[in-house]
C-alpha cells in the first residue's frame, strides 16, 4: 500500500526542476508511505513519477518506480493484486524475467504482454500509472470497485495525478478553486460524488476505468460493466446460494492473508466483520489479531458483541475506548479527506485505524456487506414501497402525490409521502437525500451556486446510465455501489487508514463476490425486515444464527449530543461568526436559522447531520481555499 503520484507537464524544465517539484508531490503522502520515497524522470518529456512505500509484500526488493527488462516501462502503483502469483507463472512461461517477488512487477510485464487489456486479469484493489517510453504514453488504471483512489487534474495540455488531491494541488500549475457543480452535490449527498471533485480541472477516474495520456490527447473507457450481471438465481433455493457464497468468500479471504508484515482484523460485532473474523480464524495457523473501538454511549456501542465473537473464535482482542478532543482532531481528519466530507463515522475510523497499527500493518474488514447484501434500511423501506405500489398508483390519481411532493421535508414522515408518487430513482434518492434542492435554493447566497442547481442529481445521472431491472432494490443497490460506497464507505476507509499508514483489505468486496451478489434475486438477501439474509446463512455453521438477530446500529457517534453540549461554542465561532469562509457563499442569516431550529427541537426532523455537513465544509473550506493550498494543520 503506497501512494503515488506524477505528471507529464512542462517538457523545457530541467532535470533538478522536475525532481524538485515531484518531491514536493510525495512530501504530501508521506503518511501513506513512510518507509521509502522513489522518483522517476524523463526530462525530455518533462515527466515524472513518484512513490511513498508501505513494504507489505517483497520487504527487500519492492521498491517504485520500478521498470521492465529494460526500462522502457516504468510503474507506480498503490495497491494489493492477489492472484500475482498465477500471473507470474503464466508469464514467465511467456519468456518474462522477473528480478523481484512482488505483484508491482507483475503489472509490468502483464501490460507487456496483453497491453491495456491486463487490467481485466487483476483480482485486487490498485491504482497506478505506467508511463511507455516507446509509446509516449501513461496508462493509468483504477480497480473495479473504487478501494484506491486516484485523482488527476487536465487542463487540455499538462496532466497530473496523485492518491490524494493535496499532493495534486503541491504541483505548481494547479490552483485551489471551488467547483459550484461539486458543492452542490456535496450538499445534496453529503459527499462529492466522482468524476467530479470540489476542485475546478481535478477530477477523480471512476472505478473499473483505464485512462490514457498520450500526444496531450486523454481519454478514458471502462474495463469493467456491473450492470450487465443479471439476476438469474432461483430464489427459493437459499441453501445453494450460501453455499456458492460461502465458498468465494473463503477464497477471498484466504488470498487476502498473503503478507510479510503483522496482519489483523477490524471486528464490530456486526454481520460483515464477524463473518471475515470467522473465516480468518480457520485459514491462519495462529490467533487473528482483533482490534474494536467501546463507546462510552450503550445506544453506540457494539464492543460486547465483538468480544463474544472474539472469544468464539480465540482471537487476540484489542479494545480502545473512544476519547479524543474533537476539537483538535477534526482539523487534521478534513484535511486528510481532501473533499467537504461529513460522514462522521470517519472519526471511530480513524482511531480504530490508529489502534491497529500499534499492532499490525494489514488489517481485513467487512466493508461492503450492507451494499451488497442489502444491509441498509433504504431498501427494506424501497421493498415495502414496492408492495404498495398498486395503492400509491391510486393516490396518485386522486391527486394526493402534487399535494405531498410540496410538503416541507422538515415535516414528520414528509421524505414516505413525498415519495408515493415519484419514479422509483427519485424515491432512492429522497431516502438518501442530505439537503434538498429547494434547501439549498435558500442557503446559498452565491450566483454560481444558484445556476449549478440546474445541474442534474449525480444519483439520477448514474440512473440514466444502466439499464435498470424490474426490481428497485437491485437498481438502489447498483447506484450505491457507484457512489455511496465509492465515495463515502470506501474513501473513507482509504484516507483513515492511511493516515495512520496501515493497508486495508476488503474481501466482501472482492469483485467476484460481488458478481455473485448482483446475480442473486433480492428475496435472497432481503425478507420483509430480515437484511443480508443469506450472508448470514453462508456462516451460519460458523455463528450461531440468533447472534445478529438485532436492530442494525452502524459505526456512528451521538452526533446530535457533541453538537449540543461539547461541540456548541464552537460551532458558533465557526459558522455564525462574520469571518467563517462559507458566509462568501452560503447565507449566514439561514445558517443560523438552521442552528436555532436544531438547538431548541422547532423541527420535526434531526438537523444535527446538516449542521455537520455545514461544519466540515467551514473547516475544509479555512483549509484548503486559502495561501496554505492544503498545507497540513498544526497540531
């Protein structure tokens, strides 16, 4: 696991001149890679790549940029490719040499023999870029489910790209202005959503995308289309689905356990992580190294049923108990993320990652168990609305749905009527609705911002893009996998982690799980209110069924309580007072509206997630849209 970065810009600078600025570059993803810093240059084509190293795999001789028999292709790569060691047997039988043990240079030859097309050959989580001298050409790929991030900025002659946009943003042709477009959508959803990001000219490469630089001309395709997996298994037959389930997810765990350095796990309690936990423990030979965050909060805390597991399974458990000054953490954290972000999950995130690395370097999660399995309450309420659909069709033409769609959303139970009698895209997007279009009307005071408006919904926009089942929940599903997940769940994952230079792996994400997944009927997964029905059935030999037979509780903090009491002046200091950096954009006036309304209980819904949505994007903003230019906080 690594970070990298480089660029093609500049041709006429010299040799010091691009090495000094790719330096630069690397100095700000040093936390992703702190054991060794690598550069490439071709002066003549004012190119350069640059690498920071985590050593996981080949301590020795893994080092980047790394090259081929000759050093006509050159590689950085930030990532795990479990099934290097297939590929290299089939290469060397191709006549390729290889001089090292680790998976980076099996990309190299792979790109040698098969071309671009050798990203359809990769089981793992990457992101790099290979620059081809005889070609004059970088060739840049990001893996099928988005787990590695990479960003790159365009301006129709210089390319430049990095693991995080700060360390784009430390190249001197780049300037730090707002996209209205992005802010927008980061309103909307609470994210920014790719390709997009919050920078003018900095874009992110979708998941499953190859991108090509050649002769100042970019392009980019996918290599890898979800949307044409197609439901074909026998719902009734549950015992071959678990058991075909549970056969890949063995697989996928065991690939991911390949490591020359400590190797643990994440552990909640939950389905996702108790299942990867359970099957860890009968593939390695020891104790797996277990790590989970205790709330002090009982409604937050899940540390009880990760120590039962633990105990089950004989692991050697880490508990931390969650105390911090979020004052002083949440600077660093926004800073970390790049974008406006606020999901505040990413705060447990960040210490449990802390935690682990104090023991282990690699660590197993169980991302992407809700997305895929049908975990979240979104889709049990899309099924209900489908079993209804006959009666909403009548209230529809009765009149009722004109009458709800102008409900005010901060009325009780007004998101389940506004959504009788919308289109079954629209009513997915409602229920994971942060501001609406109309709140954002009145907050912003920005002419850029009222005319990005016009913009399509990004979640429509991927709707428009695939051609949808019968069932809503499979479509739900396929538009989070594209957008929730990417760029909330798993860029979280990825800028925590590395903040603390530890590598996580995603086995439920493996992309033949989630083949497997997408191919299942949704009755498999989703029965009435029973969620992830047969991810659970796959272990249930493992974990005794009535273990998860409880209420859903997520990895979330009691947001409405910091906000009320520990976090109250200073959201005040930051929001409401007449120096805060969004009043440029956003109306003071209505924020401290917003506040009034959250602080003395005037709406029938939580605020308290808006207010944070609008302090993340204070403090992102105070960051990055200043000399600094996303310099790190002190501190």
């Amino acid at each position: 696991m690594c970070g990298i970065c480089g660029f093609v810009a500049n041709p006429e600078r010299d040799n010091a001149g691009i090495r000094q600025t790719v330096l630069s570059m690397c100095r700000m993803l040093r936390h992703r890679g702190p054991d060794e810093t690598g550069c490439y240059i071709d002066a003549g084509m004012g190119l350069a790549l640059g690498h920071q190293r985590l050593s996981i795999i080949d301590l020795a001789s893994g080092q980047q940029p790394l090259g081929n028999e000759d050093d006509t292709i050159q590689i950085v790569f930030n990532g795990e490719v479990y099934n290097f060691m297939d590929l290299r047997e089939t290469l060397e039988t191709k006549g390729h040499r290889f001089r090292t043990r680790s998976d980076t240079e099996t990309i190299v030859h792979a790109y040698e023999e098969w071309g671009t097309g050798c990203v359809a050959r990769l089981r793992g989580m990457f992101a790099f870029a290979i620059w081809d001298q005889r070609r004059q050409r970088l060739f840049c790929a990001r893996d099928r489910l988005g787990i590695k991030p990479f960003y790159y900025f365009h301006d129709g002659r210089s390319f430049i790209f990095a693991s995080e946009i700060k360390a784009v943003l430390a190249h001197s042709q780049v300037s730090a202005e707002i996209n209205p477009t992005a802010l927008v959508d980061y309103l909307r959803l609470f994210y920014v959503p790719a390709p997009e990001t919050i920078f003018k000219n900095i874009w992110k490469l979708k998941p499953g995308h190859i991108l090509l630089f050649e002769g100042g001309r970019l392009t980019t395709r996918s290599f890898w289309r979800l949307d044409k997996i197609v439901q074909s298994g026998d719902s009734s037959d549950m015992a071959r689905a678990s058991m075909d389930l549970r056969s890949l997810l063995e697989e996928s765990v065991n690939i991911r356990l390949i490591s020359e350095v400590p190797l643990g796990a994440f552990l909640s309690g939950g389905v996702d992580s108790s299942v990867v936990v359970s099957l860890m423990s009968r593939l390695l030979p020891g104790k797996v190294q277990t790590n989970t965050v205790a709330f002090d909060e009982r409604k937050f805390d899940e540390s009880s049923y990760a120590r039962e597991i633990a105990d089950r399974f004989h692991c050697d458990h880490s508990e931390v108990g969650l105390r911090f000054d979020i004052k002083k953490i949440l600077p660093r954290l926004v800073w970390h993320m790049d974008e406006p972000f606020a999901d505040s999950s990413m705060i447990p995130t960040y210490y449990i990652c802390q935690a682990a690395r104090r023991r282990v370097t690699v660590c197993l999660s169980g991302d992407g168990g809700d997305e895929l399995f049908a975990g979240y309450n979104w889709y049990a309420e899309l099924q209900r609305l489908r079993k209804f659909s006959p009666v909403l069709g009548l209230s529809c033409g009765l009149g009722f749905g004109q009458l709800a769609r102008r409900l005010p959303a901060t009325l009780r139970g007004s998101t389940l009527l506004r959504n009788l009698c919308v289109p079954w895209a629209q009513r997915h997007v409602n229920l994971m609705a942060g501001f609406t279009d109309r709140d954002i009307a009145h907050l912003t005071c920005s002419h850029d911002l009222h005319a990005a408006l016009d913009s399509p919904h990004p979640l429509l926009t991927i709707y428009d893009e695939f051609e949808r089942s019968d069932d809503p929940v499979w479509n739900a599903q396929f538009v989070d996998l594209k957008s929730y997940m990417v760029e909330d769940i798993l860029m979280k994952v990825d800028k925590m982690s590395m903040a603390n230079s530890l590598e996580v792996r995603v086995p439920i994400l493996d992309h033949k799980v989630v083949e497997l997944a997408f191919a299942m009927a949704t009755e498999l997964k989703l029965q009435d209110n029973r969620r992830k029905v047969v991810l659970k059935q796959s272990a249930a030999d493992l974990i005794r069924p009535d273990f998860f037979e409880r209420p859903k509780q997520g990895f979330s903090v009691p947001l409405r309580k910091w906000l009320h009491n520990d976090l109250q002046e200073y959201v005040e200091d930051c929001l409401l007072s007449s120096t805060s950096m969004i009043g440029e954009y956003l109306d003071r006036g209505r924020i401290n509206t917003l506040w009034r309304k959250m602080n003395t209980g005037r709406c029938h819904i939580d605020l308290s997630q808006h207010v944070w949505a609008l302090l993340c994007l204070e403090l992102w903003s105070r960051t990055f849209l200043n000399s600094s230019k996303g310099r790190e906080p002190l501190g």
